[in-house]
C-alpha cells in the first residue's frame, strides 16, 4: 500500500508519518530529504523544483514493488503531485490511501513553524509569512484528514491508525 500524507509545514507530518512508519513498518519516503539530497550534491539550489517529487516517485513504486508498504510524505500541496503519486501505486498494482494532515489552530500552527528545530542539515525551514502564503490547492477526494491540533503525537497517530482501519 502507498500512504500519501500532505499538509502544509509545521502540521506535524513527519512526526506522524515516523510514527505510524514505526508501527506498521513501512518504508518512509520524505521529499525534504530527497530535496535537500540534490542540494548536497550541487545539482540544484532551493527550490529545488519538480526533482524531489520525481525521485520520490520513483522510490516509492521501486519499495511498492518489494511489496512493502511506502509512507510518503511532503507538502504535497497540489493536485497534480497527488495524481502523481496515485499513479505510482497503479503502476505497482497497489492501493493507495491520501492522508491531509492540518492544525487547526493558527497560534499553536504558528508556534510549531516558527519554533521548530532543523533535523536535516542545511534545509532551509519556512517562516510563518512563508506557510501563509504558499501556494496549496483544497483537496478534491476522499482522503483521511488528521487534525493534531491539541494533541499529542501519539493522540494524532490514535486518530490517523483509526481513518486506516477499514471501514
């Protein structure tokens, strides 16, 4: 199965996504990672553009097809990159769940962008005004949606473990 989780920066994404790939154990894809990545190597500067997404792509259906499940995650912040990686788990023959994780709340949204610590060396973290005014187009299907305002981790993977139950 291919786990897409999206949402803007400072929502509590990779948390989640570390833990949930903790619990069920799944492969974690991150396009930070794989962007920062093609920094590193002198390819690209920040932005790096479409390069992150592509490769990440590529690595989720290359684990999909191991027949391991792949949780991927970044902004993911426009429906083009959903299709994309919709299209990846059809072409690995998998199902795919979309997951849009938010924090409701503006201030405690705020506090989380603008005291967080970098965990990936150079990359280059947003400001409030930055999150506020990225571009991030409304999702148009199903998906899970994981609120963690006012919870803890464990709280928003409770939540998330429960939208993955089946129905």
């Amino acid at each position: 199965m291919l786990i897409v989780m999206g949402g803007l920066p400072g929502t509590g994404k990779t948390t989640l996504a570390r833990l949930l790939a903790a619990r069920i154990g799944a492969v974690h894809l991150r396009v930070d990672t794989i962007e920062q990545a093609i920094v590193r190597s002198g390819l690209a500067q920040h932005p790096v553009g479409p390069a992150g997404y592509v490769v990440g792509y590529a690595l989720a259906e290359e684990h999909l097809r191991q027949a391991l499940t792949v949780i991927a995650e970044s902004v993911n912040p426009l429906r083009v990159t959903r299709d994309a990686w919709r299209a990846t788990a059809v072409g690995a023959g998998v199902s795919v769940l979309e997951v849009e994780v938010v924090c409701s709340d503006p201030a405690e949204h705020r506090l989380r962008v603008t005291s967080r610590s970098i965990d990936i060396p150079d990359l280059p973290l947003p400001g409030w005004q930055q999150v506020v005014d990225r571009e991030y187009e409304p999702w148009e299907r199903e998906r899970v949606v994981v609120d963690t305002a006012g919870q803890s981790p464990r709280q928003s993977l409770d939540m998330l473990l429960r939208g993955l139950a089946p129905g």
